[in-house]
C-alpha cells in the first residue's frame, strides 16, 4: 500500500514559502524524536481501480515529468531538505527509517532508487541497524534488482501482493500473477532483505474462502511481516465508479469483520503478532519502524510531489503533480505547496487517533477527563482489555479493533 499520509486531494493550510525555512517551533523537542525519510515514487504501469493515491502512469502524465530524470529531482529535493533544516535550526539527526513507497518505486531501475538513498545518507548520515524498506509489485522486481537494492543498504521489501485469487486480482487491477509471488519472495530473501506482504480483503464478489485462501498462501511463504487493509473505496476512482452502476456489489461491513477476525486467528497461529490494527509482525524487531514513526509522531521529511513531511510539530506538502514539482525544484525554490502548525490541542488529538491503534496502547493519562470516564464503559463492553487499562494503558481487544473507530470517537473529547 502507499504512504497513509499520501492522500490524492492535498489539505487547505497556510501558503509555504518559496525557501522552505520552518518556524522556531520545528527546533524545539527535535532532538528527542526520531527522524526518517520518506521517498514518494508517483509511477504506476498500471492504475488499479480501487487507487486513490498521488500516481501517474506513463499516458496519464504525458510529455512534462520523466521517469528518466526523477531520481536526479528527488536528489535535489534531499539537498534542499538539509538546507532548510539547518537554516532553522533543525538538530542534525541521522536517519533511523527511510521508506520509498508509491506508486511503484521499483518502476524505476533499482541504481536511481540506490542513488536517491545514497544522496539521504550522505546529507544525514544514518543509524547502525536503520530500517530502509522499498515497496515493490510482483512483476517489477528481478533478481538482480533486489540484490542491487540490498548492495545500497535497503533492509526490506514491502511486496502488494493483495490476493492470491485470480478473479480478486483481475476486480483490483492487479498485473501480476499469483504464481509470481513465491519467485520474488525467494528471490528477497536470497538477496538477505526482509519481506512483508501487503493484502487486501473486501473485494467486490471475494468470499469468505477466496480470503482465506490468500492468508494461507501469504503465510506459507514465511513472511517477516503481514499488513491486511479492508478495501475502501474512495470516490474518483474506477472501482468507485463501477459500484455506481451495479457493476459490482458494495462495501458491507459484516463480510470486512469476518474477514479481519479471520486474518487475525490465522496470522496468529503462524507465529506473527499485532502491533497495529492492521499489521502483524513475526517479532517486534520486524514491526514496520517508519509506519510506527507516524504513529507515534516523529519527525520526517517526505520526498517527491504530495509528499507529506513533519518536523517539530510543523506539517506541510508538496505540490501534488511531478511536472510543477520538478520545475519549482529546477528553479530553486521549496516544492511545498502549504503547511500547518499544530496547537497543542491538535496535537493530542492526533496522538489519541492514532496511538489507539497500537498493540502498545495509549497511556489513560493523556485523555481528557471525559475521556478516562469512558473507559470504565469500554472494558465493561469488551472493547478495551482490563489488566492494561489498570495499569494505566488503553489497549485494543479483539472486538475493540474491529470498532476502533468507535472507540476513538468515545474517548476524545466532544
């Protein structure tokens, strides 16, 4: 799946200046976060019908944003992202997550990808044992590619493998074939880089033995680490479309409960464990550290149009198409089209969004009283687990992930 902070609409905020220069408040607290990169690749051979992400295929784009030449801009953009770090004030802080995500960045040949991670290192340096994970499609990797990858420093391969159904692949728009899963899995793992795999139930005409057999057949292949996503279908896109005139059937909320507690009993009994709603990881040394960095509110700095990026309470984005993006850079100037700088208030609010989601829970004591009075409510309704909660912590139950939601909703206040 794409970066979660990847929306295709960009937000309303306030307009970014042309040099980038962050306000003082993106100093303060900086050396006591953590600090990543994310690398947006906007390509796609194909546009899936279900995709509401920041992409672009080759005829969609046209004559203005080459692929040949997008690496050399997201270069640009690192050596302007330790600029305005500096000019600010930003601590220098090596990296401890890098995440090139899509897209598919593995569109483009794996010595540009190398390049990019090669121009980040030598801007920040970065940590011993730090996590560098590329997503890749089945069908757009090789041999070769991924031992080029893993030469550069990359640690792992986030492959959206999505289903194991050829009928659920073809509704998705998925180019690849089932068969071609197992080949690249083999392939990562003799190139020594850690491999999850990206799946999706609820698709349109999926059964409930359709899922199963995509979780059997992903966990037969041993992963490090499993993120299963109910389908969403976003208004715009293909699929969106199609539900509209019949085509296929709707959303129903019942079939996407069975089919996560499905997930979870059968990625559980292989061994892997929850950490977040939707991911599960063989140990929690292979929990996705980048996505935990957004959970947990960290710092980053996202490369590539649409890019989203944080530092120090400080959110902005870059212009959303790869041409403007290019030529703001080829000018000089900072691609980032707004920003916002979150009050306190804000950032609570953020923090219980999302630090609900964890395995490791939500400390009680960041609530609001209104909050903490809702929690005697939730353990009574099996939705938060009792031995955690009186030891201060607010963590999800089986039946409280599938109404995480609704048990964000209780606790923040009115």
């Amino acid at each position: 799946m794409g970066d979660p902070l990847m929306p295709s609409v960009l937000p309303l905020g306030d307009p970014a200046p042309s040099d980038g220069l962050l306000p003082a408040q993106a100093a303060d607290g900086a050396a006591v976060r953590a600090f990543g990169l994310y690398v947006h690749i906007p390509f796609c051979a194909v546009r899936c019908g279900y995709c509401d992400f920041n992409t672009y295929t080759a005829t969609e784009l046209g004559g203005g944003a080459s692929q040949d030449a997008y690496a050399r801009t997201a270069v640009s953009e690192v050596a302007l992202a330790a600029t305005v770090l500096a000019r600010s004030g930003v601590p220098d802080r090596k990296l401890g997550t890098v995440f090139f995500g899509g897209g598919t960045p593995t569109l483009l040949p794996a010595d540009d990808l190398a390049m990019i991670l090669r121009a980040a290192i030598g801007q920040w340096g970065i940590e011993d044992g730090a996590e560098v994970t590329t997503e890749a499609n089945p069908d757009s990797v090789t041999r070769e590619s991924l031992a080029v990858l893993k030469d550069a420093g990359f640690t792992r391969v986030s492959f959206g493998m999505q289903s194991a159904v050829p009928h659920v692949l073809k509704v998705l728009d998925r180019t690849h074939t089932p068969s071609r899963v197992p080949q690249v899995v083999q392939w990562a793992r003799e190139a020594g880089l850690a491999v999850s795999l990206d799946l999706i139930y609820g698709t349109p005409g999926e059964s409930l033995a359709d899922w199963r057999h995509s979780l059997e057949t992903a966990l037969s292949y041993q992963p490090d680490h499993i993120s299963a996503y109910a389908l969403i279908v976003e208004e715009g896109t293909k699929l969106a479309a199609q539900m509209r005139r019949g085509e296929v059937p709707g959303i129903d909320d019942d079939d996407h409960a069975d089919k996560y507690e499905l997930a979870d009993e059968l990625i559980t009994e292989a061994g892997l464990g929850w950490y977040e709603v939707s991911n599960w990881a063989r140990t929690p040394e292979q929990a996705c550290r980048h996505n935990l960095a957004y959970w947990r509110g960290d710092d980053w700095w996202g490369i590539g149009p649409g890019a989203h990026s944080h530092v120090g309470g400080v959110r902005w984005w870059n212009v959303k198409h790869p041409s403007a993006y290019a030529n703001r850079l080829s000018q000089g100037l900072s691609p980032a089209a707004g920003r916002e700088t979150l009050d306190a208030e804000t950032r609570t609010l953020e923090r219980v969004m999302l630090e609900a989601r964890l395995q490791s829970g939500l400390e009680v004591s960041t609530l609001s009283p209104g909050g903490r009075h809702e929690v005697a409510g939730l353990i009574a309704d099996g939705l938060v687990d009792p031995p955690a909660a009186f030891r201060g912590r607010l963590v999800l139950t089986l039946k409280g992930r599938l109404l995480a939601d609704a048990v964000v909703r209780r606790i923040l206040p009115d």
